[in-house]
C-alpha cells in the first residue's frame, strides 16, 4: 500500500517545498568563498616556496623530505555532478517523532539538490529501496521538483539495497562524483561497497536516526528484528543498539565525510556547519 509523506506537520505540496527551498537558501548562504557541494578542487604537484605564497598551502611531507619549503598546487575549481542515495526501505519510514527518517531525508536532500543547483553543479538521485527510482544528474530545476514529488510517496515494505545500488551505480560513473548518501544505513552490505566508491569519488554519508534507535528506555534486554533486512539481535534498553555507532570510527578511515543527524534534533545549523567545514578542508584550511 502506498502512502503519503507526512513531512514537517502534512505540509502541502506548496509549503514542502517553501521549506525546501528555506533550507537551500540556508545551506548556500556564507559558503561562496569555498567549494561547498559539487564543486573539487584537485592536487596537482608540489613546488619550491615563493615569497608570497600563504603558509597554509605548504606541503609539510615534501617540504620534511627535502629540506626545502615546498607548496602544493591545485586546478581551478569545477563543478562535480551530484547523486543523491536517498533510502526508501522500510526501516527509514517508522518515526517515533513528529518526523520519521525518511521524510527528513526527503527534506534535506531538496534542500541540497537546490543548493547544488546555485552552483551550478547538475543533480540526480537513485532510490536505494526497491524503488526503480534513478534520475541522470542535470541542471534541470523541473526534474528536481518531479523525483522530489515522486519521493513524497513511499511504502512501507520496501527492502534495503543500499549496498547492491552502489556496486551497480559505480560501474556508469567514469568521471569523478559526488556521493551524498541518506540513509539510516541498516544495510549491513553499504559499507564494504562504498569503501571502493570513496577512493575515486566524494562520498558523504548523512546517517538518519530515530530517538527509539538510541535505547534508555530500560526495558532489559530484549530480541529485535531488523525492518527490512529481517536480521534479529539481541540489545538492551540503556545502550545503543547494535552497531549505530560504528561508523564513526568506520567511515573516516576510509576518507568518508560522516555526519549523524537525529529526528528529534534541528538540522539546519549541523547542515550549514558540516558542508562548510568540507569546504574549507577541500582548500586546505584547517
């Protein structure tokens, strides 16, 4: 059975998108002086230090192997195309907050999708459900509005296939990306299949929770049953169930940018913070 996203209170189809575009404005203002979404800038080789370079660009492991001050360089900024993973399986959609997982992905990844837009990096999207969803990335603000429209429909028993999307994604990606994937990440295949991703293309993961993934109810230990993937476990109420907590440590090793993002939370200011402090590590500022 289909239904209907409930995003932010039942907005209508109007307000959705005035908050859309509310968080795109947000997402892009203050970021124009530094890469922010789709745009890369590339290394290209080191050289002696000139009176005048900024101390910041110095390459300290050429400059400590040859005992002479040397700085990197790097192309022109370009635009990247941005995908959008966005995750409709059925763990993404149970909510025991005023919003669910899913419908604040719906949210944020418009919210992107227009940002990225402004700098005029092209947009598309793959449903990392069983949906069919899959749209080629584009500078088209209408096809932007149609798989969000699209997205605001959704069932209820749909499986993960986040892992499976992303070995069968890599393959028509010959040039370099940007992966922004929105997922709770219960697939326990997404992982070990994005590692490959991230050597050639830049991946972030925006990982969805719910306040009841995070225990503290007390209720002892008790036996659970993933929503889609059907995996059962055993957990107990005061801790974390398992493994939400394991990328952390995972995905920044394998030069993954993560950032948590719970239902119950404002995400507005973690958004703005997180995409800029990329900004800034992409010129080398830290």
């Amino acid at each position: 059975m289909e239904h209907f996203l409930e995003t932010h209170d039942r907005l209508n189809e109007r307000q959705f998108l005035i908050a859309v575009k509310r968080l795109a404005d947000s997402l892009s203002y203050g970021t124009d002086s530094s890469p922010f979404l789709g745009a890369g800038i590339e290394y290209v080789q080191s050289r002696l230090y000139q009176i005048g370079d900024p101390i910041k660009s110095i390459d300290w492991r050429v400059t400590a192997r040859t005992g002479k001050i040397h700085v990197k360089e790097f192309e022109s900024p370009r635009q990247l195309p941005v995908y959008f993973l966005i995750d409709t399986s059925a763990s993404m959609t149970i909510r025991s907050t005023t919003i669910s997982k899913y419908a604040l992905a719906v949210h944020i990844a418009g919210g992107l999708a227009f940002a990225a837009l402004d700098r005029i990096s092209p947009v598309g999207v793959v449903g990392v459900g069983e949906s069919s969803l899959r749209v080629t990335p584009s500078l088209s603000r209408i096809q932007v509005l149609q798989w969000l429209h699209r997205l605001r429909r959704y069932r209820m028993d749909e499986g993960t296939t986040l892992g499976k999307k992303l070995k069968q994604l890599a393959p028509s990606l010959p040039n370099r990306a940007v992966l922004m994937i929105l997922s709770d990440m219960h697939d326990p295949e997404a992982v070990e299949a994005l590692k490959p991703m991230a050597q050639k293309h830049d991946c972030v993961v925006l990982q969805l929770m719910d306040p009841a993934e995070t225990g503290g109810s007390g209720a002892g230990f008790f036996r659970g049953r993933e929503a889609e993937t059907g995996t059962g476990f055993i957990a107990h109420g005061k801790h974390l169930w398992p493994d939400v907590n394991r990328l952390h440590d995972v995905l920044p090793k394998a030069q993954i940018d993560h950032l948590l993002l719970k239902t119950q939370e404002p995400v507005e200011y973690r958004l703005r913070r997180f995409f800029k402090m990329r900004g800034l590590a992409e010129r080398g500022v830290r």
